[in-house]
C-alpha cells in the first residue's frame, strides 16, 4: 500500500478532525491575510494624510505630538505661537521662500467636537492634487503653524 493511500485513509477515518484541521488552517491563513491588507490600508491611509506639508512650526517640546495634533488632530492640543511668528514666515525673511503659511489655533471644544481657527489657504493647500509617483504638481512649500493673535487661544 502506497502512502498516499494510508494517509487517505487516515483522513477518511477521521473525517471530522480532519475536516476541523482544515477549516481552523483556512481562517487562520484568512486571519493573516486580513490582518496584512488592514495593516496597508491604515499605513496608505496616514502617509496620503500628511502629504503636501512640508514644515511644521510650533512651540518646543514633542515633535510627534506637534504632528499628531497640527495634521491628524489625535493629541491634546499644544501651546500655540504668538502671531507675530507667522507674519514673520508670511511677510518676514521667509515671505519669498514659503508659498503657502497657513496658521492654525486649536485649543477649546464645543459638544467634544474641537474649535479649529484657521484661514482658507488650509482648504487651498490641500486641494492641490498629488501625481500618480505621489510627487506634489506644483511643488507647493507649506507650512503650518500653531499660532494666536493673542496669547492665548
């Protein structure tokens, strides 16, 4: 007798094992591809977020902070800059390198939803469409800042 006819067999007699090994090996190839294809979805998700800034300027301390709050808004919110910072990235010695400054000042809530004070060149910049290699088109140079006209937001 020829091994694949005693493992066959094996099988046979021991069907709803077998049938069980089989079925707990396909979820569990299932489970990991799942988890591959979520994992890909998340990652596109948050580089295709944060395309098309290219400075972020606030107050010192946590660099990652700065970035979650400014682009994904998922922190507390940090100090804000004095307005006098952005006129001086607008205006200022940097008013001919930077195309595009586009304050931002968060701080308050309403109903758990949060208080964003901006102006309309956030809307603008992140109209600029992207190329199919995920190059900016017109290579914009943006910059966001956390500032407040006043000293505090």
């Amino acid at each position: 007798m020829s091994l694949f006819k005693i493992a066959w067999r094996s099988i046979q007699q021991r069907a709803l094992a077998s049938w069980l090994t089989g079925l707990s090996m396909a979820l569990c190839v299932a489970l990991v591809v799942i988890v591959f294809v979520i994992h890909g979805l998340v990652t596109r998700s948050f580089s295709d977020a944060a395309q098309g800034y290219h400075l972020i300027v606030g107050k010192k301390g946590s660099s990652l902070q700065l970035v979650f709050n400014t682009v994904f808004h998922l922190s507390r919110p940090i100090e804000n800059l004095p307005w006098s910072y952005y006129k001086e990235l607008t205006t200022g010695k940097h008013g001919g390198v930077i195309d595009v400054a586009v304050p931002l000042c968060m701080g308050d809530s309403y109903k758990d939803f949060r208080v964003v004070g901006t102006t309309p060149d956030l809307c603008q910049s992140a109209r600029s469409s992207p190329s199919p290699m995920g190059w900016p088109t017109t290579r914009p140079r943006t910059v966001i800042t956390n500032c407040s006209k006043s000293s505090a937001c």
